[in-house]
C-alpha cells in the first residue's frame, strides 16, 4: 500500500501532543477542555437519547 504523506503528519502530530501530556487521557481531556473555553465557541451538549425498548418474541 502506497505511504500517505498526509496521514503521516498526523500521525507523527498525534504521538507528538499525547507525548507532551505523558500520554495521560485525563490531562487531554482537560487540554481540550481548557482549548474550547479558551476559543469562545460555543460547546453544544446534545440532548440524551430516549431509550427505546425492545421486545424480544422470537
């Protein structure tokens, strides 16, 4: 398969931004967190799903 020199970059700035937090996923989700405060766009909470209820007869 041929190597896409795009997919590449993000890959090596993914392993670059985990390596700079110690690969912790609590300290990324604050990064991201911290990142849209700091933009000032709204951050839009999707209303919870109902929950639908099967009935299984078979």
């Amino acid at each position: 398969m041929k190597k896409d020199i795009i997919i590449d970059e993000i890959h090596e700035q993914r392993e670059n931004y985990l390596k700079s937090l110690n690969y912790d996923m609590h300290a990324v989700c604050e990064d991201i967190k911290k990142i849209e405060t700091k933009n000032g766009r709204p951050v839009v909470q999707p209303k919870p799903r109902p929950v639908i209820k099967v009935n299984k007869t078979a």
